[in-house]
C-alpha cells in the first residue's frame, strides 16, 4: 500500500508551526511570512554581537564598551536648555552602570524596569562612568532562560504584537526541521559551490540564523547573494543564447573607404579608451554572431565618435545604421555632430523625428527605404509605422535607460538581426553593470579627452546667496548662459524646499527681472518643454531655471554656470550628469551648490566636490545610499535584491556569470535532468519575465 508523502514543512501555514497559531500567524503576516518558507528566509536585520560583552565593573573611561545589564531604574531627565534625557541604571554581576540617551525621552515608554539591555557605546566620566548608548536592544526579561552571554545575536524584522525576541524564539524552535527541508532544494552541486566559494543552502541559512560570529553571517549571506545573481545571469545568459541562435548575425568588412579617412581629419586625437573601444566594437561586428553591447562612459567620454566609427563600419559594407535618441533636440544635436565630424565624406546622415513635415518625412522615408541615407538618426519615430529600412544592419540606442525595453527591442527587430550597441552616459559600478546588464558584452570608456577643463564646484551656505546671484549675473554680462536646478516642480506642504516654479516667478521679478528667464519641468507639455530648451540652446534665454529634466539633455556651449538648490536632496550620480550640463565650452564652468542638511550631508557633498570621475561618485553613491535610492523610482525590469551587495559582492559578479554561462552552453533550455531543480528555481523567480531580458 503506497503511503502519501509528508507534506514539507517548508509548504507548511505559518500558523501550524511551533510557537505560533492563529493570532501570531496575523501578525507574521504583517511582515510577509505566510508559510514555513517564508519563516526560513525571513533573516535577521541586523546582530548584536554579545560575543564581546565587558562587564559592567571592568569598563574603562574613554573607551568604547558592549555590555548587559538588567534596568534597576530609570527615567527623564529635563535640563535647562530644554533638552529632555532619558537615562537608565543598568546592572549585572560586576556592577552598575547609568546609561544616557540625549534627546530621546520617548523611550521612556519602550524600555522597562526589569528588561535585559543590550548596550554599546563610549563610556564617559559625567559624575561617574557614564555609557552613551549608539545602539541598544532590549534582549527579554531578567530571568529569562535564554542563554545570552557569548552569542551573536539575531535581531529580526518584527511588528507590533510581535517583538523581535518572540520571533527569535519561534525562528530557533522550527529552524532544524524548515533546515532538513530545504536541503532537499539545494541547486548547486559540491564543485558549483567550491567554485564561487560559498556554502550549500542549509547550512548559509544555519549560518544566518544561529551564527557563531559575525563573519559566519556574512558567510550565510554571501550564498544568498550569490543565488541571487546568479539566476539572474542565467537569465541573461539564456537570452544572450537566444539572440545568437535565432540567426546569425552580419559579418561585416573593412575596407577603409570611410574609416581611414574620418580617422586622419578627426580634430584631436583619440583617446586610449575610445581606440580600445573601436577595436572591441569592430571585432564583435566583424564576427557571424550578432553583437549585443553596451557601451558605457562618462559624461564628455567621446561615445559618440566611438558610434560613429561603428556606423561608418556598417556603411562600408553596404548597410544602414540607426541611431536612437530619446529626445528631439538630441537627436538634432547627433544629426549635427555627425554631419560636422563627416564633413565632405559622401555617406548621408538623415534625420527622422516627428517635427517633420508630411513632404519633408516621405522624402526621409523614401531615402531611408532605398537605402540612400546610409545613417539615420531619430527618435521613437524610428520604430512607427511606415519607417523600413532597405538594409539596416546596425542599431544604437543612446542614453539607453531612457527608454522601454520593447522600444529597444523593436527596434533592434527592423533588420536583418542587426548588431546591437547601447549608449549609456551614467556610470554605473562595474559589477552592477554585469548584474544588470549581463546580456550585454561590456565597454567602459574609463577615460576623459585631453584638454577639457575641469568644471569648478564649490559648496556655498545659504548667507552667500546675494553674492551667488550676483556672480550669474556677472557671467551672464560676459555673454554666458546659467541653469538655476530645482529638486521639486511645486511646493511640497510636507517637505520644505524652494520649488521650481515658486522661485522661477521669485527670479524673473525680484532677482533678475532685467535678464530674460525660462521655466522647464518634466509636468510642461512636450512641445512647450522643446521649444523653451531651442530657446536657450539659441541664446534667447540666459538663465533656465529647471529640474532634473535636464540632466540627460543637450550641449549648450555657452553655459558657464550652474547652481543646484538643495544639493543635498540629489544622489552624488545624479549631481554629476548635472554637472554635466556645463563644462562643455571654452570657457571657464562653475557648478554651485546650495546645500543645507548639517554635517552628514555635508560629509557626502565634499566626495562630489573632490571629484569629477562619474564612476568614481556613483560608487561612493551606491555605499552611501544604496542600490534602491541610486536610481531613483524603480525602473520597470529591475531585479530586486535582498541579499546581493554590488559594492561587496563584485567577485560574486564574475563567478554568477561564468558559471551562468557555463550550464547555458551545455544545456540552453535546462532540459537535462540535472537541472530540473535550476529550472524549477528560475520560473519561482522570475515566472514570466523572462522575455524582459531578451535584447532582440
């Protein structure tokens, strides 16, 4: 008689399990634990380690101290300047000692006579040792069976009803059999692990929740992290095997009809990494598989000149190229920077957007359809109906996080599986490139021309404005233009700032009602927004007060200054591409903040100001605000991670993506049965958003 197989506990309602119930199984809800799974991966936030603990006797003034200590008395403490202390008497064998919280009176109301305290900070005389806690944890209550002494402890994500203590014990309670469980789902065998050099599954989330010390939890994590990353190059890997084997790609030639010659009347020199680049490009576009690239560089890297050696290449060989642009005004300043590059060389550059009039788009269309115009730059109007190619065998989409992934894949799909490079001027840390972009063979062009001044950034307190205005308005009587940069487009009730709008009436009257002003914002209607930035570009304005719509936009030679209100309310990556916006003259540029925040803030500015390396800033961006906050609004396609860390997990990066590739290249579909529970995983995890990944 067959017997019906255990169900996992791991399957199991949170409810069922030890210690928890209906009431309690509410509250985990609360934090998203439903089922037994859920519990095993719900890890601590944070540890305490009471590894370390001092007793309370032997703590020396001046010094930083852990200790435990059961509270014996407490309360608050007014002073004369206003500020309310909240202070507690802590005790344990050797002794006592008075703790004080500055500032804090409402934990008056959290932490009891009675509660064992977790403490750590320095130890100062102020009548007596005093400890001043930077962090403390209320452990339980005197008495309490719990062995603590000795251990790091697990602080857990918790919820009202539902302390982390309460979840700590409920974790350990059900944690060996939820641990036998998930063994049995281990997808990485013993010579997979060896290799990226983390543990199997059971014993990472053994080590996370009952760490011995605080390096045995990053142990755990880094395998999670490492999970983590690597489906996601199998996803990308899958995808980059898919564009390969649809059909191969063109082999195209060099022949240096136009190559050699754009080569000799370039007006400066290329750099080292824009002539690596090129050879990188040229060997992928010479080969019979398709290339699927993204070139990445810094703000006034030369990415353009790059693209155009690419173009050139497919030109000379008898194909069209296309480049994308997600701006009219941008694509008109690529129409006209490859013109002026191309001079007398007789290859056509056309241009398609949609202020085309109807005869002057059907002639576009027509050279483009009879192969005439052998580049084509645009817009999205490139992928509209009724635009055909007569032999499209490049595509290059610039500032590529500008637009949707079925934009970029539409039109990658005009030709004949033509090669694919995209252009991003946001520097982005080389290992969050590879986790994002894993698709994509990777360029950096990780060098700046020769000659281009540096723009000079300064940090000024909100007293020294009269004198901020008065130097635009000295710029501006020497000719030049300025951008006036704003975090909000209206005033916020709950968030205190100068807004764009407010201010950009304040300026045109009170400030600088002789100068002629103009207001740009991402909530203006599109032509509206267009013709005040031709206007500017033509030097009909002088100063253009803006937001961030600015920040991927145009050259404007001309603009020497530009001041950034409540810096410290943008992310050091974002300040830079604002930067970015002057500098790009002769002339002298200046990039001014106005900044308030206190130290904290301050401590952040000084690396945007000590530094013009765009990669340089985004990875002090990504440390200090992490990978959510570093861009911004969640991109639709964006992986989300709990547990990966680009900035300490770059060799896992390189490992995910080797090993990634390596199961594609024996098994593209995941069909063998050795990968059964790989691709279970992968369908768990991204189900059907696979084809978000697929780049044509």
């Amino acid at each position: 008689m067959a017997t019906t197989p255990r169900p996992s506990p791991l399957d199991a309602p949170v409810q069922f399990l030890k210690g928890v119930g209906p009431k309690r199984a509410e509250l985990f809800a609360r934090l998203g634990v439903r089922t037994g799974r859920d519990l095993l991966y719900h890890v601590p936030r944070r540890y305490e380690d009471a590894s370390t603990v001092a007793p309370i006797g032997s703590l020396q003034v001046g010094r930083d101290a852990t200790v435990i200590g059961v509270v014996v008395s407490k309360g608050v403490l007014p002073t004369r300047s206003g500020l309310r202390i909240f202070q507690a008497v802590l005790r344990d064998e050797s002794g006592l000692i008075e703790c004080a919280w500055p500032g804090q009176p409402f934990l008056d109301r959290t932490i009891r006579k009675g509660d064992l305290l977790l403490v750590t900070g320095p130890v100062r005389f102020f009548h007596g040792r005093q400890l001043q806690p930077r962090e403390h944890v209320v452990l339980g209550r005197a008495g309490e069976d719990e062995p603590l002494a000795g251990r790091v402890l697990p602080i857990y994500p918790a919820t009202e009803g539902l302390s982390h203590r309460l979840v700590r014990r409920i974790v350990e309670a059900n944690l060996d059999p939820l641990l036998a469980a998930v063994a049995g789902e281990e997808v990485f065998g013993p010579a997979e692990l060896a290799a990226a050099g983390v543990p199997p599954l059971a014993e990472a989330l053994a080590l996370l929740h009952r760490p011995g010390t605080l390096a045995d939890a990053e142990r755990g994590r880094r395998r999670l992290a490492y999970e983590e990353v690597f489906f996601l190059q199998l996803l990308h890997a899958r995808a980059r095997h898919r564009a390969a084997a649809a059909r191969e790609g063109v082999a195209f030639r060099r022949t240096n009809e136009w190559i050699g010659p754009l080569y000799r009347r370039l007006p400066f020199r290329l750099t080292a990494a824009q002539a690596r680049a090129i050879r990188e490009i040229f060997a992928d576009m010479t080969a019979p598989r398709r290339m699927n690239r993204l070139l990445q560089g810094d703000v006034g890297a030369g990415k353009t000149v790059v693209a155009l050696f690419a173009m050139l290449l497919a030109a000379e060989s008898g194909y069209q190229a296309a480049l994308m642009a997600p701006t009219e005004i941008l694509a008109e300043q690529h129409a006209r920077t490859l013109r002026h590059l191309l001079g007398d060389l007789p290859v056509e550059v056309a241009l398609l957007t949609g202020r085309l009039g109807a005869a002057e788009r059907r002639e576009t269309l027509a050279r483009i359809a009879s192969g005439r115009a052998q580049i084509v730059v645009g817009t999205h109007a490139l992928i509209q109906e009724g635009v055909a190619f007569h032999r499209l065998g490049l595509a290059v989409v610039d500032e590529q996080h500008r637009f949707g992934v079925r934009q970029r894949m539409a039109l990658a799909r005009l030709g004949e599986r033509p090669d694919v490079l995209v252009m991003s001027a946001t520097p982005i840390p080389r290992s969050l490139a590879l986790t994002l972009y894993g698709d994509l063979d990777l360029t950096v062009l990780d060098e700046r021309p020769p000659g281009r001044r540096r723009v000079r950034t300064e940090l000024r307190p909100e007293s020294s404005r009269p004198r901020v205005y008065e130097f635009l308005r000295a710029e501006v009587r020497r000719g030049r233009q300025a951008y006036i940069v704003y975090p909000l487009v209206e005033e916020s009730e709950k968030v205190d700032l100068r807004a764009a709008v407010e201010e950009y009436e304040r300026l045109a009257t009170q400030v600088f009602p002789d100068l002629r002003l103009g207001l740009i914002h991402g909530q203006l209607p599109g032509e509206e927004k267009d013709a005040t930035m031709r206007a500017f570009l033509a030097g009909e304005l002088d100063i253009l007060v803006s937001t961030t719509v600015i920040e991927v936009g145009i050259d404007v030679p001309n603009a020497t200054v530009m001041l950034i209100e409540h810096a410290e309310r943008f992310g050091l990556a974002q300040l830079h591409q604002l930067r970015g916006r002057i500098g790009r003259g002769a002339e002298q540029s200046y990039c001014i903040l106005m900044a308030a925040g206190g130290e904290e803030a301050a401590a952040r500015l000084r690396v945007f100001l000590e530094s013009d390396d765009g990669f340089a800033i985004a990875r002090a961006d990504l440390r200090l605000r992490g990978m959510g906050d570093f861009f911004g609004a969640r991109q639709h396609g964006l992986p989300e991670f709990r547990f990966f860390d680009p900035e300490r997990d770059e060799d896992l990066v390189e490992r995910a993506r080797d090993a990634a590739r390596a199961v594609v290249g024996r098994d593209p579909e995941l069909a063998l049965p050795e990968h059964a529970r790989l691709r279970t995983a992968l369908k768990a995890r991204y189900g059907g958003r696979e084809a978000f990944y697929e780049v044509g």
